[in-house]
C-alpha cells in the first residue's frame, strides 16, 4: 500500500482517475440495481398445486396429497415436505437444505410429479410445480367496478359482473401483461363466462338417458380433427373436417338418440342451455360496491418501483378507453411504501454524512482537512454500488442499513492517515510532500489492520447459516465493501491531497506555532477536555480493582439485560394497512359470508383514519371465509397509527358481531406479506397419529393458550363440524342391477358438483361448457335421488335404487408435516407484548 500511496503523490491524474473509475462504475450500477424492499434471494422451496374439483378434504388428503408427497419426499436434498388439503385443493409444499438449487429441485419435483399422474384420480387436473419467491406478493392492485353493478343479487347484476370480468380478463389483463417487468397477472372476485347446460332428470329417466349418454354425444358431436392434406396438381390444400358447434342454438340441436319411433331426442329435449356464468367462488366488494380485484406480480429480480412507475403511466392511458360506467381504482400500491422506506435510509445516509463531516471539521478546526477526509464518504459509498450490483444485490432495506451504518466507519482511514502526516509537517517541520510520504508509509500497516479487524466483524455475518443468514448476506457483504474501498480511498486519494492541499502551519518568533483565532479558542475548549479526561484516566490507574469490577460487572449484566429485553423477528412499522380475516362457522353460504364482510367493512371505516376497505368473501372454496384489507390515509394526515387502529378494530368493531361466532384474526400489514392465520405473530405445531388424536389434544393445548398473558385471537388450523351429504353405494344391488359405484361417483360429480365437458370457441376466444343438473335437482336428497345412471342390464337406473344418503361432519382443512397430521396453533400479541416472553411461557 505504500508503494501506491507514493505512486498517487508523484502522479495525482492517476489517483483521481482511479477514483473516477470507480465513481463512474459506481453510478452505473446505482442506475441498474434493482429497487425491493427486501433483499432478492433465493430459497429452496417448491410448491405443488393440484384441484380436483367438489372433492371433500379427506378424499383429497387420501387420492391427492398423500401420492403427491410420497413420490416428492425421496428426492435428494429435501428436508421437509408440509401440505394442506382443503375442499378441491391440495397444496404441497417440498422444502430443501439451502445448498440445493432452486431450478434442479424444482425440474426434479416436476419429474416425480409427472411419474405419478397415471395414479391420480380421473377429476384431478394437471397439478403445477412453482418455485417460491419472497417478494412474489403484488406490488400494486387495482379494483375495476361499474356503475351497473350492485350488492344486490339478480340477474342484471350477474350480467353486468360477467361482462365485466370478461373485460378484465380479455383486455385489461392482456394489455398490462405486456408491460416489461410483469411476470403475473391475478383476476379475483368475478364470474367468467361460461356455456351451463342445466339438465332436467325427470326428462333424462323419460328418455331413459344418463349423464354418460349426454356427455357422450357432446364430445363427439363438437370437435374437430385434422384431415391432411388434399393434393390438386399445383396446389396443396389443408382438409378441414369442421365438426365445431359454432352457436348455442347448434348445442340444443346435438343428437342424444333415436326413439323407437324414429324421432330424435336432442340435448334441447332434456336440458337447458344458458350462455351465463361460472358458479361464485368469492366476491370482492370496494367500500361495499361490487369489483373485481386485479392483482399484478412482477418477474424475479426486477425493479419494482420502475414496474410500478410503467403500470401506472399504462393505466393512466387505459383509463380514457374504459367502457362507459367502468372506474379502476388504485387500491394497494406497494412502491409507496418502498420508496418513503428507502428515501428514509437515503435521508439518513446524507444526513450522516454531513454530521460526520461536521464533527471531523469541530475536531481539525481546518477547512482543507475536512475537505480531505469528508471526500471519502462519498467515493466509498457510490463505488459500493457498483460492485453490489456485479454480485446481483438490489437497493432494499438491509444493503442501504448497511452502507448507512458504513458512514461513520468509512471515513475514520482517511482521519487516520490526515492525522499523522499532519503531525508529521508540525512535529517534524516536514514539508506536505515528504509529511504525505512518510506520515503514510508509518501509518500504513496500522491502518491496514483496523481495517480488516473491521471485515473481519462484518463479513462473518454474511456466512450465517439459515434463512436469517440469507437475508442478512447482503449487509455482511456491502458492509465490507465500503470498508475496503475506504481503506483503498485513505492509501491513495487521501495522501495525494494532504500533498498538494495542506499548508504548513505558521511559526513565531520562538519558533512556537501561531495559531489563528479559531484554532486558539478550540484549543482552550480541548484543554478543558484534556485537564477532565487526564484526571480521571489518574484516578482510573489509582483505583484499578474498581474499574475491572465495574467492566466485569457490566458484562455479566449483559445475559440478564438481554432476557428482559423484548425481542421480535422485526420491528413493528406504519405501513398504514391492516387486515382482518375471519371464517363464519362451517358450512355458510358465500352470500352470507359476504353480507357479514360487508357490515364488518362498515363499521371499519367509520373509524378515523381509514380511507377505504376492500372486502373478499370465499377462500380456496372455504365459502366460510372473508378477508378485509383496510388502507388507512396518509400518515401526515391521521392522528391514529396502523398498531392503534388494530387495538381499535379488535376492541370496538368485532364484539359486535360475537353473535355470529366468528373466528377472527386483525394484525397489521407485514414485510413479507400474507395474512390471517399465516401472518400471526405466534404459531407453533402439534403433530400426531390421527386427526382425531390431535383435535382432542389441540382443544386442551388451545385453551392453555389462551391463557398466556399477551396472547389475543389464538385459534387452531384444524376445525371438524364441516356438513356433508354422504352418498353410500349399496354395492350388492349395484351389482345385481348392473350398476359400477364409479359411474355413481362420476354422474354425482356432473350432475351436483358441476364439470366442464366440452368447450366453445366464439370472437377468437374459447369459453368451457360446464354440465350440471338444474338447480332444484341438486339442492337435496329428493332431487339427486332423481339422477340416472347407466345400468349393464336395464340401461338406466334410478340413483336412488342403489344408494343410501346419510348427513356427516368432516374436517375444513387437514395439515400434514412429513407425512404426519398436523394441527397449527396461531395468535397474535396484545399491543406492547413481547413475541420472545409468550413463546417462553
């Protein structure tokens, strides 16, 4: 380093070219880095998703999960496989150690799943294979409404938000998607198309027809396949066999059979065709008005204010082409907080800065110095971004802590070298040139080691191992960047310019140093600090066995301090946004559910400080469950923060809706998204041999819970008590009558439960055809009783010949942790509890 520090002195363009490149490279990277709030990281985790609509928790816990993660869990690398099973969806989830890569786990998850397919139940669709990514929550969601729709049900209303979803889905979603940046596009709350042919059962057993026969006719009578090639001399044409149903009338005219009368019975003859909708699912309500919720994702590794900044200058431009009575509201913007977040950092970096520099100048008392030492700062920290950007880091939360925190520490190299080669111009008479020489070549190993004692403490962080090491790899590292650019900036720039800046202090007559003025009075300010400070570093030495108990002392305090101290995975901050979940008890309607959202979303905003609250009722056809997203105003603009509105919601609002037993959950906005149960603060698990065992031990557990001071809305995953209609086979008539239970199960699932059969193409789009049973056939024993299936020796038979009904309970979801049921206990704290004290006790 010394042989750098003299090469800068003799040649200044090379040290201020060194700088530059750096500062350039710098700036470059800064212009590229991508803007998050959380560092980009990838972790191991890969999700499967299968549906098997209508299925009931337990049949898909059984056909689905269990195949799923038996033929997942053999994989090398992984570490834990979880799952849940809901109705119609399994989720499983195949977590590996960290040093596996996310692609290789994810192409070796999807080959498992594919080996396994053939086993699968007929009803199940295609599971899909995802990688899991930290910041994948929206970052900005609108809410599109119209003037036509109302919360009230009907047909008009039906109509208004079928078209428009369909505009959502064909238009908006096409346009935005092209944007450069977004990655996905999620439509939620509304009611595509769709071709319902509703069948009569009465007409089917007339006409001694089932649901095969129907289903039959249709996929024969509507598709078309290639017929090659017509060769005609010179020309080639494509032969084209056009069996495709191209208007609804031509679906009434489709051929079911012949009678023996030689008519012909039509599907028009036993069912009804209805160009409508798909059945609700859930409903999105903004400030109790009808919408639907456009959620928007963007690609990993992105910038996510530039995409927000685009998205917004494009719905700018789709905003004057909306059809009339159509309103896109902005509803949840993610960058807002994003940006004050890091400008925040970015104010406090400058401000650091400056008081750095201005305490450096209180100290040298010398203008030129502190020009000298400050100039650091800056080339430290803009020459950080360029190698941050090299290793793939973005400008979040934990790299810019960092580089704040690297202001006071970048600076001190450069104060070191000043100090001594001024000390050597007083001290030695040296001139600035040779004081730089020889003030640096002294100082350069010492320098050096402080240096690395410095990496040394902050590099190790970026080796921490786990999910926590991940994360805080970026701080580590950035950390030691700026110190080592710092120590490059103090062996090169700083000894250049003592060379050429510094001027040697003048001397008296005496050959004593003459001070100006300002120099004189700081130097009486420091000679009252010397007298204090020399006296007690005397009395220090005079009493030594006081000052060693007095340090031993303060470290042993440093356990018990630290156990009374509360503890948290993160700090709790004002994002100005709260969520409240809660599920109506089991087996209510998505009407009902909706209609106690809407009245919970009333009051809410009745309180001060809210803007607006956008409601979904039905959760992974959980009918039962709602959520409620409460944006509060600015925070200038409220005397309420998000922690108090939380108190307030809890306290005040949801006491008044205790008669309809509902299971809440309110908590404000979080960092790494999700909400409801999967936010709560605590959560810890139970798992045992059966799902019966674990209800009974997780109800005594609960109510243990409840009892830990601090605890509030503690409740458990697992919740039995789910009606059902139980459909058993008399399997011994079934077989004398010719009847396969498996055409029982498959006629139950169109003719109650709904299935796409066929689907239709009109205006360059494809809209699935879904088969189901009028709606007074399905709604109890009576009607399904009527349903037909097919019989080997009688052709049809009445469902209700060869099947008994009986009413059960089941459970809504069903956990598993390495194949094992699992029972998730969950709460959140009171305001002021200490998330380390409640897990504690």
């Amino acid at each position: 380093m010394q042989k750098l520090s003299e090469i800068c002195i003799k040649r200044p363009v090379f040290a201020w070219v060194l700088m530059l490149i750096l500062v350039v490279v710098g700036l470059a990277g800064y212009s590229r880095m991508g803007v998050d709030r959380m560092p980009n990281i990838d972790i191991p985790t890969v999700s499967i998703s299968a549906t098997s609509p209508g299925s009931a928790a337990e049949a898909v816990e059984q056909e689905v999960t269990k195949p799923i993660e038996d033929a997942v869990k053999g994989i090398s690398g992984i570490d834990q496989v979880t799952s849940t099973s809901v109705e119609g969806i399994s989720s499983v989830r195949a977590e590996f150690q960290l040093g596996k890569d996310v692609n290789v786990a994810a192409q070796e998850v999807r080959d498992k799943v594919n080996g396994i397919l053939n086993d699968l139940p007929d009803t199940v669709e295609t599971p899909t294979v995802n990688t899991f990514d930290p910041n994948s929550n929206p970052i900005i969601t609108y809410a599109l409404s119209s003037k036509n729709l109302s919360s009230k049900t009907g047909a008009s209303s039906a109509s208004a938000l079928r078209e428009l979803t369909e505009y959502a889905d064909k238009t908006l979603s096409d346009q935005l998607e092209g944007i450069s940046g977004v990655g996905q596009i999620s439509i939620s709350g509304g009611r595509a198309r769709q071709i319902n042919i509703q069948l009569n059962p009465y007409r089917l057993r007339s006409y001694g027809l089932t649901t095969t026969d129907v289903i039959t006719a249709l996929n024969q009578q509507n598709s078309e396949t290639p017929g090659g090639n017509v060769e005609q001399g010179s020309r080639t044409l494509t032969l084209r066999a056009e069996g495709r149903l191209k208007s609804l009338a031509e679906f009434g005219e489709v051929r079911l059979r012949s009678n023996k009368s030689g008519g012909i019975i039509r599907l028009k003859n036993v069912a009804t065709i209805e160009d409508g909708a798909e059945e609700a699912s859930s409903a999105t309500e903004l400030n109790d008005s009808p919408a639907i919720q456009i959620a928007i994702r963007k690609q990993s590794g992105e910038n996510t204010l530039a995409i927000v900044s685009d998205v917004k200058a494009h719905v700018a431009q789709l905003e004057k082409s909306l059809p009339a009575g159509y309103q896109l509201t902005l509803v949840s913007d993610d960058a807002d907080y994003i940006e004050a977040s890091i400008h925040s950092v970015q104010e406090h970096l400058i401000v650091g800065s400056v008081l750095a520099t201005m305490v450096v100048f209180v100290f040298l008392m010398s203008g030129r110095a502190t020009i000298i030492s400050a100039v650091s700062i800056p080339i430290s920290i803009v020459s950080a971004f360029g190698l941050m950007w090299v290793l793939g880091f973005t400008l979040n939360m934990i790299t810019l802590l960092a580089l704040t925190l690297a202001v006071g520490i970048v600076i001190d190299d450069a104060i070191v070298v000043l100090e001594n080669i001024h000390r050597f111009m007083d001290e030695k008479g040296l001139s600035p040139w040779e004081a730089a020489v020889e003030g640096t070549r002294q100082i350069g190993l010492a320098v050096l080691a402080t240096t690395l004692s410095l990496v040394a403490v902050f590099l190790p962080v970026a080796f921490m191992s786990g999910i926590i090491g991940r994360f805080m790899n970026s701080f580590g590292v950035t950390m030691s960047i700026a110190i080592m650019i710092s120590m490059l900036v103090s062996f090169s720039l700083t000894p250049m310019m003592c060379a050429r800046m510094l001027k040697p202090t003048p001397r008296n007559a005496y050959g004593s140093h003459h001070l100006n003025w300002i120099a004189s009075q700081s130097n009486r300010v420091y000679g009252v600090v010397d007298r204090v400070y020399t006296g007690m570093l005397k009395w220090a030495m005079a009493h030594r066995w006081v000052v060693v108990l007095a340090c031993a002392g303060a470290f042993v305090s440093i356990v018990p301090l630290a156990m009374v101290v509360n503890k948290e995975f993160l700090p709790a901050d004002d994002e100005g946004k709260v969520n409240v979940t809660f599920s109506a008890p089991l087996g209510t309607s998505l009407e009902t559910t909706a209609a106690i959202s809407r009245r919970i979303s009333s009051e809410i905003r009745e309180l001060p400080g809210v803007r607006y609250t956008l409601a979904t009722a039905g959760d992974q056809n959980n009918l039962n469950q709602a959520s409620i997203t409460v944006r509060m105003t600015e925070l200038e603009e409220r005397a309420i923060t998000q922690e108090q509105l939380v108190e307030r919601i809890r306290n005040e609002v949801m006491p008044h809706f205790a008669s309809a037993n509902l299971r809440t959950i309110v908590s404000g906005a979080s960092g790494f998204g999700g909400g409801g149960r999967n936010g709560a603060a605590i959560q810890f698990a139970i798992s045992g041999p059966s799902l019966q065992k674990l209800q009974e031990v997780s109800q005594k557990a609960l109510v243990e819970f409840k009892k830990i001071p601090g605890v509030v809305e503690a409740d458990t995953s697992l919740e039995y008590g789910k009606p059902e209609l139980q459909v058993k086979v008399d399997r011994d008539l079934a077989s004398q009558l010719g009847v396969s239970p498996g055409d029982v199960s498959s006629a139950l699932r169109y003719f109650v439960g709904g299935a796409e059969v066929t689907n239709y193409n009109e205006g360059g789009e494809q809209y699935d055809v879904h088969l189901r049973a009028q709606e007074e056939y399905r709604t109890g024993k009576a009607g399904i009783g009527l349903l037909t299936v097919p019989s080997t020796s009688l052709g049809t038979v009445p469902l209700e010949r060869v099947v008994k009904f009986a009413n059960g309970t089941g459970p809504s979801q069903i956990e598993h942790v390495g194949g094992r049921p699992q029972v998730t206990l969950s709460s959140n704290l009171k305001e002021g509890a200490s998330q380390s004290q409640v897990m504690t006790e």
